[in-house]
C-alpha cells in the first residue's frame, strides 16, 4: 500500500510539471500571437496632436505625423538654406475608439504643422556684450566685421597711409539659436549696424536756449540743426518754437589711425603800425604779406570719419611767409555824450582778438557756409575779449571745441572756438583786451587757429567789418 501511494505521489508531481511547462508554452505562444497585432493597433491607431498643450487635431496614425514632420522640417530647410532645430513640443495621443480611418491624412497634417516655430543656430555679433544682429555662420560674421571697417577707410585720401583700423568697443560673435527670420545676411547686417538707433524728437525752444546749447544738450553740431529745420534762416530762436532733432548713431566706433603729408601755406604775419595823424578806424596795407609754404606730415585719429586728434610728426619750411604792414589811425575825437576811449559797448567797434592772418573768411566754403574768420595762431597764443562784456559760455562746445561767448551791449555776441586754455569764467565781466583764453585746436580743428565770430541779434555777420 505504501509502495502505490508513493507511486501515484510521482505520478501526481510529474503531471503537476508537465502542466506547468505546457502553460508557460501556451502562455508565450498568446504573447507571439497577439505582439503583431498590438503594434499593427498602436502605429495605426488614429492619433490626436497637440503643439504645445493646444489640441490641433486627429490624424490617422503616428506613421502620418512622422511623415507631415519630416516634409514641414525639409521644407524650411530648403528655403532658409539653415540647419533647423524644432522649437514647439509636438505630443501624439492614442485614441483608440476612434474610427481607423477617422483623422487627417499626410497633406492636411503638413497643413496645420506648418505653422511650427524652429530655431536655426546662427552667429551673434555683440557689442560690449549685447546682442546686435544675428548672422548664418563665422564666415558671415567676419564679413559683416571687415565691411564695417572698410567703410570708414574709404574716407582717408590717397596722401594718407593707414596705420590701424580697430574698433573701440569690445567686440564678440557667439554661437546662438535664433529664429530663422532674425539671421539677416551680411550686407543687411552691416547697413542696421551703420544705421545705428533713429532718435527723432522734438524739442520745444525755452527761455535762454540757443542753437548752440540745445545741439551741445542734445551731442548734435549746429550744423545738424541748421539741416534738420531748413525753415532757420538765422541763429534767432522764439519761445515755445518746436525744433526738429533728427539723429543716428552707429552701434559700433571704428577707430582709424593714419598718417598724411600735405603742403600747406604758412599765413603771413601782420605787422600793425599806429599812426596819430589818422583817425581812428583808419586801416591802409602799406606792404602787402605773401604766405610761405610748408610741407607737414600729420599723425590723424577718427571715430566714424571724425577727425578727433590731429598731432604734427614733421614739418618743413618750404618758403618764409613775408609779413604785412598795416597802417592803423589812432587818432581818438571825442564824442559829445563823452564816451571813454577804450570802451567798446554801444559803438559797434571791436578789437582784433588775436595778431595773425585770416587763414578763412566769412562766407561760402566748399560746400558749406563759414559763420565765422579763422585768424591764424600757435598753440598757447593768448586770445583778448574784443570788447567789454560779460561772459554767457565758457566751456565745450561741439565741434567747436572749447568755446567762450562774450555779450556785450547793443546786441552784440562774439564767440572764440578752439581754445586750448580757457582764463573765464560764465558770469564774469570783461575789459577790452582782457586775455581770455588761449589759441588752441580743440573740436573740429584742422590746426591751431582761431576762430571767431560776431552775432547781431543772433544773427552771424562779417566779423571783419566790425574790427579796429
């Protein structure tokens, strides 16, 4: 008995492993079966599109967003000639109690796929670390680089040799992505950056302003003014009178070093003699002044074609200037209201400011007007007021570099330009032939000189007809 339940206890355990092996068996060959049918469900079942957690709709299968994606991305590529990146998240969800044929095809999917935004890897160009435009790749960049230079070298003369061309910011290019509509092409990109930032504004004339004030305020020249408000016929401005400020500024300085020989002529020196038996105001050359002749290399400096240093290396006298003898009257009659002899307010006479020739003249010059005479004068010559008046500006100017304005009565304003040294101050009063500053070559000045102007009623006149 005990032999046969031992027996049937093997019997027993062996169909217990039999059946566990063919259920394994059956169980992998379910899974086998139903693998195909699974994935054939999960490609074709039809999907629902989202771009960026909007719903955009249902296509028929993922195997049709692929494909959609695929065209859109190569369209793009083709057209914008860039390696594209996709910015939008694109999620696919399987709805599968949907009809298998219910959803957008390939076409319709590439219709509202096409509306996908994507990045492009492109280069910026940054000026002191902000970002100014986008170009496609190095080379590019380069280019935009090099045209910016010689753009501003195209202004030095055949006589000049270029020494440097830098640019005075710092300048980097830096790999970025960008949208493709951003990346702008070399040429585009060297015309924004010379185009700089447009400051067009209007300014509303106050109490005290003048022409010169508001362009020094506003780090314009007169000159800009004067062209932006064709309508100013003169320098007389009227309360509440709307100015026109009109400006641009590239975003980059370009820094060129040159150097330039030229031949010049020297201004002849003027020799005065006073004579008792003429009356005062009498003026005769007795001996006429020949300019000499000299050959001068310079060492110039511009930012953006503006000339803002100009220093000597060399100079050779070619020929001496010959001076010119003036006969100047003295005699002094005195007047019934009983003037004093040295006051110059109210008589509409004024003194020379400074002993040299006149290098330029009041006028026409090139394709400009000269408000003013340019009197020739080494660094350092003493400047006088021409006249008793006080002084309304002392300080820089612009172009003009460091300027005094002296108003005296009867309407009458004289300005000195060019000053290396200034001995006044806005507010002092000063006596004819006061030493008020010194000749100098500051702003935009080809050399030391003077130069000086007279205003009637804010207006600039001959200045040559009102000195003595």
């Amino acid at each position: 008995m005990q032999g046969f339940s031992g027996l049937w206890a093997k019997v027993v355990q062996l169909r217990g492993k039999w059946q566990q092996k063919h259920t394994l068996q059956a169980l992998l060959l379910a899974i086998l079966i139903c693998l195909p049918g699974v994935y054939v469900a999960y490609a074709y079942c039809p999907q629902e599109v989202s771009v960026n957690g909007q719903v955009i709709g249902i296509a028929k299968n993922r195997q049709i967003v692929k494909a959609a994606l695929a065209t859109v991305e190569d369209a793009k590529c083709q057209t914008l000639s860039y390696q594209l990146e996709l910015v939008d998240q694109v999620v696919l969800k399987n709805r599968f109690f949907l009809a298998p044929r219910a959803g957008a095809d390939q076409a319709e999917m590439v219709t509202l796929l096409s509306t996908l935004n994507y990045a492009a890897q492109g280069i910026a160009i940054q000026v002191n670390g902000e970002t100014q435009v986008v170009v496609a790749d190095p080379n590019a960049a380069t280019q935009v680089l090099d045209k910016l230079k010689e753009s501003f070298i195209t202004v030095a003369g055949s006589e000049e040799t270029i020494k440097t061309v830098t640019f005075i910011e710092e300048i980097n290019c830096v790999p970025v992505w960008a949208v493709p509509g951003e990346i702008l092409s070399a040429e585009a990109a060297v015309t924004h950056i010379l185009d700089g930032e447009e400051a067009d504004a209007n300014y509303i004339v106050k109490k005290g302003d003048s022409l010169w004030s508001i362009a020094r305020e506003h780090d314009l020249r007169v000159a800009d003014l004067m062209e932006a408000n064709p309508e100013l016929t003169s320098e007389a401005l009227a309360l509440d009178q709307v100015l026109r400020l009109n400006r641009s500024k590239p975003l980059v300085t370009v820094m060129v070093t040159s150097e330039k020989t030229a031949q010049e002529a020297i201004p002849f020196p003027v020799e005065t003699q006073e004579s008792k038996d003429k009356p005062r105001g009498y003026r005769q050359v007795i001996q006429a002044g020949v300019h000499g002749a000299r050959e001068v290399t310079y060492h110039l400096v511009r930012h953006n074609n503006q000339v803002v240093t100009q220093e000597v290396l060399q100079e050779n006298i070619l020929e001496e200037p010959v001076k010119q003898v003036v006969l100047q009257g003295t005699q002094v009659t005195v007047a019934s209201r009983g003037l004093k002899e040295s006051s110059s307010e109210g008589s509409g006479r004024l003194s020379w400011p400074l002993r040299g020739g006149i290098t330029s003249s009041y006028g026409t010059r090139g394709s400009g007007f000269h408000r003013g005479i340019d009197i020739n004068g080494n660094t350092g010559d003493p400047i006088r007021a021409a006249g008793d008046g006080k002084v309304i500006e002392a300080g820089w100017s612009g172009g003009y570099g460091k300027l005094i304005a002296i108003k005296h009565s009867g309407g009458i304003v004289t300005r000195y330009a060019h000053c290396s040294t200034l001995n006044v101050k806005p507010g002092e009063r000063v006596a004819r032939g006061e030493v008020i500053g010194r000749v100098g070559n500051t702003g935009h000045s080809t050399g030391s000189h003077l130069h000086f102007e007279v205003l009637i009623n804010g207006k600039t006149v001959n200045s040559t007809k009102y000195l003595r």
